[in-house]
C-alpha cells in the first residue's frame, strides 16, 4: 500500500504558450512555457513529441528468443534488442508489433501476440507510450525487409539464457528490459491496461 506523507498532492501547471522548434521522422521538438499555480513560478521546458512505440518478445515453438543486433547512433556501438519500432498513423499497436518482428526478423506467429504491458518511455520530456508484447509460435516465413537505414543480424537464443544475457549487461536497453522483466515475472504483466 503506498503511503501519504505529505498531504498536498503535486498541482498541475499551466500551459502559457507552446513552440515547435523542429520536425523529424521520429519527434517533434516543442519547447513549451508553464505556470506554476501555486508558487507563481514561470519556466520553459523541451517537449519530445513522439509517436507511439512497440516492442514484442517473440518466442520460437522451440524455446528461443528472437534478438537482434544493431548499430544505435546515440550510444555510437551496437546492441542485443528485441524487436520494435514505431506505431504508423491509424495503425493498432499490437499489428505493428507484429509487422516490426516480421520485417526485422522475417520471424511470425500464427496466433495474435498477448500484451505484456504499456509504459511511459521517459515522460519527463517524452509525450508518447511504448506497447510490449509476446508473441509465442514463432517461426521463420520470410526474409527480413529492412528499413533503409537498418541492418540487423538476427540472434536465436535459448530461453533459459535470457536471464543470464540481462545480468551480463548485454542486454541494456531499457525498453527491451522491461519488456523481458514484464515476460519473465508473468505475475506482474498488465494485459489489464489494453
């Protein structure tokens, strides 16, 4: 049970003007000027417009996991993924789960994949949410279909090494770590929130 300790709750602050600075195929850059109501005070903060994210853990009938590896500009090295990506205007989250792992993977399931949970990426300047999913029966139907910018090396590992690649650190990205902590701990999934 979460406990009160102070007994004023934060207020909501007031929207003065909003800027968009920039737009890109993955954001919109907005600075946005604020009012607190109650301490009167006046700030401008950055604002990340962006679309909605997926992810999906795919699980092959033969019990591994679908990874990817791939080359992240901001962190300038390579990482061990899951699959994701961006939501198309219009499009349901779960179908681009699914599309993301077919087209990064060429790998693809028969059964529709079961949400894990839905989260916040970072909301201190983030507007958008991030849908995780698992999609078991998993199996290779086609070549992958990159985006002109990708190149990815697709990795099949046995379940019962995931948790041993996340306490290695070679799974850092925190997306795909909630994703897997969602999937590894089934009692906290949140198939609820859909």
């Amino acid at each position: 049970m979460i406990r009160l300790e102070h007994q004023s709750n934060p207020a909501t602050w007031e929207t003065l003007e909003r800027k968009c600075h920039a737009h890109y195929s993955i954001f919109t850059l907005w600075t946005v000027r604020r009012r607190h109501p109650v301490r009167d005070q006046v700030a401008e903060f950055v604002v990340l417009e962006a679309p909605t994210w997926v992810n999906i853990v795919p699980i092959t009938a033969e019990g591994h996991v679908v990874l990817v590896e791939q080359y992240r500009h901001g962190i300038d090295t390579f990482t061990l993924e899951i699959p994701g990506g961006m939501v198309a205007p219009g499009e349901d989250p779960r179908s681009a789960a699914e599309r993301e792992c077919r087209e990064e993977t060429g790998y693809a399931s028969e059964e529709p994949a079961q949400l894990l949970g839905i989260n916040y990426p970072n909301p201190a300047f983030l507007t958008n949410t991030c849908y995780s999913y698992l999609w078991r029966g998993c199996r290779r139907i086609a070549e992958p279909r990159w985006d002109r910018h990708e190149e990815l090396a697709v990795r099949l590992v046995p379940l019962e090494e995931l948790p041993e690649l996340v306490r290695r650190g070679q799974i850092r990205h925190s997306l795909v770590l909630l994703a897997l902590f969602w999937f590894l701990c089934p009692e906290l999934m949140s198939a609820s929130q859909e």
